[in-house]
C-alpha cells in the first residue's frame, strides 16, 4: 500500500508532527509499506527515507515561525500525487494541506486526518476567560461548516483519540474514526530513573536534593499554556517551596516563558529534547509531570509521563484528561492556575502517603496505532475494490402505450 501524506506542517526541525512522520514512516518498513510525504519547503527536492521519501515542494515561507513554510499553489502538489498515484491519499490538516489533498481528481482513498483541534487549541485558550466554549463554537460557526464540508470529500476523518472523534461528530463531519495514538515502545520505563540527573536538575532549580521535581513538557505556544503551568506552581511553593520546576521545550513563546519562569523562581528552563532515550530518563526521574493544553488530540506527553511512573496533573479537557485519569493524577479547570496549584498540592499528599499503589494501565505503543490505521486504509480500499467488481443493477425499461 503507497499513501501519500499531504502534510502542510511537516518541518525537519518541527515537533509532534514531524514525530508522528518519523514513527510512521519506521513502520511502513515494518510491514511493507510505501510512505511519500509531501511537504512545503524551501526548495523543490526529494528525500530518501527507510520506509519510502519526503518531496518538498518549493514554497514560501510562514510568516510568524522560521520553521515552516506554506503551500501556495496547488498545482505543484497535484503533480506531485499524479506521478506518485497513492492507494490512499492523508490531508493531514483541515488547513491548505488538507484542502490540496481533497480537491485532487485522483481515485485514491482519502483521509482527512486531524492531528489538532484548532478552535480548542486557540479560540478557547484566547478567548476562554471570556465566553464559554458553546459560545466559541458558535461565533466559529463559519469555520466549523468549512471544515463539515471539507470532509465529505474524503473518505473518512481520522482522530487519534476517542474525545476528538466525538467531538467532530457533535459538528456532523462525515465520518469520524478514533484510531488512538501511541509512545514509543520500550522507551518510557520507570528503570530510566537517574539519580544523578535528578539532583543536577533539582539544583538548577535552587533546591537541594530532596526536593520535589515538577516536569513542564512540550512545545512552548499559546496551546500548551505554560503560563498557567509556571503560575500554578509558583502558587503551590507557598505551601511547598520544596518544588522545582523543569520546563523542556522550545518555540515561538520561549521569550515570554523565559520571563515568566524568572519572576517565579525556581523554574529552570531545559529547552528542546531530541534524543528519546535522554528524554525518557528525564521522565523516569522527576516526582510529577503539570500538563497545561486542554486541547490535546491524544496527549502523548502525558501517555510518555505514565509509562515513566509520574504521577500527572491535568487540564480537564481534551485527550490528556482522558489519560491522566488512567492513573495516580488530578484534573483542574483547563487555563485555571489556582486549579493547578490545588490539584498540585492535593496529589502530594497522595504521592507522599505511605502504602503501594498498582500501576497505571500502559497506554497504546505507536506499533498498535499504526497497526490500526493501515488497517482501517487497507479495509477501505478493498471495500472500494469490491463494490467495482459488483455487477451494476440493469436499467429496468419500461414501455408506455398511448
């Protein structure tokens, strides 16, 4: 099976996405798969890979992130998917990238796949201490009938979680299927516990040894919210100046979250991981993982975190609730840093209380969401074959007299 992965925001140097292509294109050569992601860049060129190439298409650049371009012209693209001619064809946002791939004349299957919730991930956290999301969602209306018509011309719409598929539901796209994501496999183990990178990091952020370790893990962008993040902890220092904040990450709000970590304290700033099996000890050795996006698709971070062992505080919306309430955790109003600083102190004194606690349930491995996926492309493709070869009912003719 070739798909071809029409991705708008794919950048070498991207995040989530550019991880989720990495995973995907490892597993394509696990089973016999042809993965061509077709990508905005600076240049027209293409890119070898294990598991099948990224084709640039020469594009211009975004204008508020040096890291990714944009399409433009669809003409380039279409080519591109002409000569390749995919059994399946990804929009992998509801953006340009998505549009390209549903307005191509080719036969293949389609997939429109939602890798994020925009009007969660922006117009409710700008606009959210303000007017409730129904209300959001209402003055988005004309955003929300663009994307319901966008996906009837695809095949199927494909979530990574169960709380997104539901929710594009409750705006009638057409066909939505959660097809959940999934960490690395025999990366996140409690055995990466380290010791001596716990203390290192404890003393970047001013506290000896036996402090309490708090993670802040992800891109650093409105979504993520490490302003309520960093306000929440701050808080929760006054009852516990035990606690350290580590935030690893980088992006276009690194300055403002540089500021905000000084005038609070004790908040030390890792910047970006790239190295799995180095983030994956980082995990195993803090006490507490404070998540702020409400408006995760899945929450891999939070999913890494569990099969680390931390305990998680969470927003109460979006895929990372749904995780964190898996195992030792505490939710709070999503945006509210009074609430992170309760749910903080409340589940110290969880962590803290003596007794055995069962481990959480493992979430789901990258190998089982891909597993499902080209599945799920796999039956629609042979559901496809199958109705052209059923015979065509005969046109009945039906004689009339005068």
């Amino acid at each position: 099976m070739k798909i071809a992965d029409v991705s708008g925001f794919y950048s070498e140097t991207g995040g989530g996405v550019a991880s989720y292509v990495r995973q995907k294109l490892e597993m394509a050569a696990r089973w016999g798969h042809e993965i061509v992601v077709v990508a905005p860049g600076a240049e027209s060129r293409t890119e070898e890979r294990r598991g099948g190439r990224i084709v640039w298409v020469k594009s211009p650049g975004m204008p508020f992130d040096a890291n990714y371009h944009m399409f433009f012209g669809g003409e380039e693209v279409w080519r591109v998917l002409d000569v390749e001619a995919p059994d399946v064809v990804e929009g992998s946002s509801p953006w340009r990238g998505g549009w390209l791939a549903g307005h191509w004349a080719g036969k293949a299957v389609k997939s429109l796949v939602f890798h994020q919730d925009f009007i969660a991930g922006y117009p409710y956290t700008l606009l959210g201490g303000f007017l409730s999301r129904p209300t959001i969602d209402h003055l988005f209306g004309a955003y929300w009938s663009y994307v319901r018509r966008l996906s009837e011309r695809f095949d199927v719409t494909v979530t990574g979680g169960d709380w997104l598929a539901e929710r594009l539901k409750s705006f009638h796209l057409h066909h939505p299927v959660s097809v959940p994501l999934g960490i690395d496999a025999g990366i996140f183990s409690p055995d990466r516990r380290d010791e001596d990178l716990r203390r290192s990091l404890l003393a970047a952020c001013g506290l000896s040894p036996d402090g309490r370790l708090l993670l802040a893990v992800g891109r650093l962008h409105p979504e993520k919210r490490q302003r309520t993040i960093i306000e929440g902890v701050s808080l929760a220092r006054a009852s516990r100046p035990d606690l350290g904040l580590v935030i690893i990450g980088d992006g276009p709000l690194r300055s403002s979250v540089e500021t905000w970590a000084r005038r609070a304290g004790h908040v030390h700033m890792l910047g970006a991981v790239k190295d799995r099996a180095r983030l994956a000890s980082l995990f195993a050795s803090g006490d507490m993982l404070v998540h702020g996006s409400g408006a995760e698709t899945y929450g891999l971070v939070v999913a890494e975190a569990i099969a680390s062992g931390l305990a998680v505080v969470s927003p109460d919306t979006g895929g990372a609730a749904d995780l964190a309430r898996r195992g030792l955790s505490r939710v709070y109003p999503t945006g509210d840093a009074a609430g992170c600083s309760a749910a903080i102190l409340d589940l110290l004194t969880t962590i803290e209380a003596p007794g055995e606690r069962p481990p959480a349930p493992p979430p789901g491995t990258a190998e089982s969401h891909f597993a499902a996926l080209f599945a799920l492309y796999q039956g629609l493709i042979d559901a496809r074959r199958s109705a052209a070869r059923s015979p065509q009912p005969a046109l009945a003719l039906s004689a009339t007299s005068s």
